[in-house]
C-alpha cells in the first residue's frame, strides 16, 4: 500500500516537472515556436494513438468475444430476431464511429498548424445541415421500427399452443406459478400473503387455485413449446432478465406485463454447445431493487416434453401447503382401510339381500 502511494506520488512529481521544464523551455526559445513544435509531436501523437487504439480494439475483440454471449446463438427463437437488431446497429454505429475517429485524428495530424496553409472559415452550410441531419435521422427511424415491430410481437398474443407462468419478483427472489389442469389462474389479494404458506396471496376460496402449482427460484420450460410470461412484483420495481433467450421485462407492483417466446435449445444441449458443464439458464433481476439485489438469481431448466412431464407430475398442488390435511396422500392409514372398506360392505349387504 505505502509502495502505491509512493509511487503515485513520484509520477505526480515527475508530471509537474516535466511541464516545468516545457515552461522554461518554452520561455528560452520563444512562445511561437514551442507552440509550433508542440503542435507537430501531438500531430504524430495522434496518428499513434489511433493506430495502437485499432489495434486493441480488434485485440481485445480476438480476446474476449468468446466469453460474451454473441458468442452463440440466442437460446429462442424470437431471441435471434433482438440478436439480428442488435448486430444491424452494431454494424452501422461501427461504420460511423470508425469513420469519424480514424478522420478526426488523420486531419489532427495533416492539418496542424503551418506558415504555408492559411485556414479557411465558414459560418454556415445548408448543405452539409441538411446530410448529417437528414440522413441520420433516416437511419435511426429505421432501427426504431424494425425495434417497435419486434416488441410488438414479443409483447403481444402468443401463438394457441403456448404454455402461461406468471412471474412474481419479491426482494430477493422469484415465484414461478403455473395453472392446473384447469388452465385457469386462480384469483389473489395481496393482503393475504403469507410467507409460511400463502407466498403469492392466493385466495383459497377460489376453486381454480386448487391445482395451480407454485415453484420458487426454478422455473421449468419445454424445448420448442412457445412460453407466455405474465410478470408482476410482490414490493418494488424489478426486471425480468434473460440473457440467454435475449430478453427482458419490468416487474412492477400492481401492474402486470407480458412476455412470451420459444426455447430453442434444452439445458443438455446448451452445456454442449457452451462446452460448459455447469451451464444453467438464468432469470436475473436487471433493476436495482435493494441491498439485496446482487443475490436475486433463478434458475429455468429447460427441458423435452417427456422430461418435463415426468418433472411436474412430482409436483403437488399449491394448496394442500396450505391445508396438508386435505392433500389425499396424507391420509392416515386408519382413513386408508375405511375408504377400502366401504366397497366391501356395500357388495356384503348386495349380497345378503339376495
């Protein structure tokens, strides 16, 4: 630590001498003359700095794509749609932002100052107004309809076959819910959640809650099978984010939103193709939602239609958590031998009465 601060201090020390000493020498061979040789050593500077800047732009490009998620495809299918936007932009600033830089820094360098070139001003152009107002402005209408018209899908009426889970963020984690063999949600009121056992604040006196299914932190989805997501938040603002399937959507409180798309590959396959065995989709919070927010990560597991079959079918329904007594296979064994009973007794009295 002392060896740091030393040595930050001695480049101090050395910075503050070095323009010193520009000062005196400055001084010593005339103001317009240093001024003049300044200019041509930060005209080559320039010429340096961008050609070394290029190149570790495209090394650090060799270097780290890999480990960005370009580096494969979008794990849905409307994922690929955000993926194809995305390098469209790319491909487009790109040209503009190298154009601009490699022309700032060339001209910084061919047009310092000289006693043979006398400047030439101009206080207004039409013309040049009009090229780089007009055609950027083209440009960007563009990318924002090809934008709009890709949320539009994403955010609008899933395909018939689709499958629903609602999604519900809570500091610091998430709440996955799926409908019963009714396809119907049942109703809730936030008043009635209970962390112990009603953590979504279901109302219980609705039937079609009876067989909806509640998972926390792992979400289960099948390969091929388009998913519609209904999002909400149990206390404040979050963000649904999947990086993996090229999407997002805010989590607000008392307002739900809607996402849908199409898993593309299964988790097997992904931990193939990232060659990383421990790979697992995520759902992670994209909002700053409180101290908290660094841990709020799940998990969804995506599966073939047989897998994830057998997967839920191990599931039991969100209420008998709530009332274990009614869960027919907590049934005591004396009420078992009862209800076996009961069909003997009645062919017993048939056949008496015979």
């Amino acid at each position: 630590m002392f060896l740091i601060i030393a040595v930050t201090v001695l480049i101090f020390l050395v910075i503050f001498q070095i323009a010193k000493a520009s000062e005196y020498v400055a001084v010593l061979k005339g103001e317009e003359k240093s001024r003049k040789q300044d200019n041509k050593i930060n005209g080559f500077l320039m010429v340096v700095f961008l050609v070394l800047g290029l190149i570790g732009v495209w090394y650090c490009n060799e270097i780290y794509f890999g480990k960005t998620l370009m580096a494969h495809d979008a794990a849905s299918v409307e994922g690929a749609r955000v993926d194809s936007m995305l390098m469209v932009t790319v491909a487009v600033t790109g040209i503009v932002f190298l154009g601009t830089q490699i022309l700032l820094f060339w001209f910084s360098y061919k047009y310092q100052e000289s006693d043979n070139r006398k400047p030439y001003f101009f206080a207004h152009s039409t013309k040049l107004e009009l090229i780089w107002t007009i055609i950027p402005a083209i440009v960007l209408t563009v990318l924002v309809v090809i934008g709009l018209r890709n949320w539009f899908l994403f955010t609008g009426e899933p395909p018939q076959n689709a499958m629903v889970v609602e999604v519900t963020g809570k500091q610091f984690g998430w709440i996955f819910r799926y409908p019963g063999k009714d396809a119907t949600f049942g109703k809730k009121y936030f008043k009635n959640i209970d962390n112990a056992t009603n953590n979504l604040g279901i109302i219980w006196e609705d039937q079609m809650s009876h067989d909806d299914l509640v998972l926390e932190q792992t979400m289960y989805l099948v390969k091929g099978k388009p998913v519609k997501f209904i999002i909400g938040s149990r206390d404040v603002i979050h963000d649904v984010g999947l990086v993996h399937f090229r999407m997002k959507m805010d989590a607000v409180p008392g307002i739900p939103t809607t996402l849908w798309f199409t898993p593309k590959y299964t988790t097997k396959e992904m931990k193939e193709i990232t060659n990383n065995p421990n790979f697992a989709y995520e759902i992670s919070c994209d909002q700053m939602c409180g101290n908290g927010h660094y841990s709020m990560k799940g998990v969804i597991e995506v599966l073939d239609q047989e897998e994830y079959d057998a997967k839920m079918v191990g599931i039991k329904p969100y209420y008998y958590a709530a009332f274990p007594e009614k869960d027919p296979s907590m049934a005591k064994p004396a009420d078992t031998l009862k209800l076996a009973a009961k069909p003997v007794e009645a062919a017993t009295k048939v056949i008496a009465k015979m």
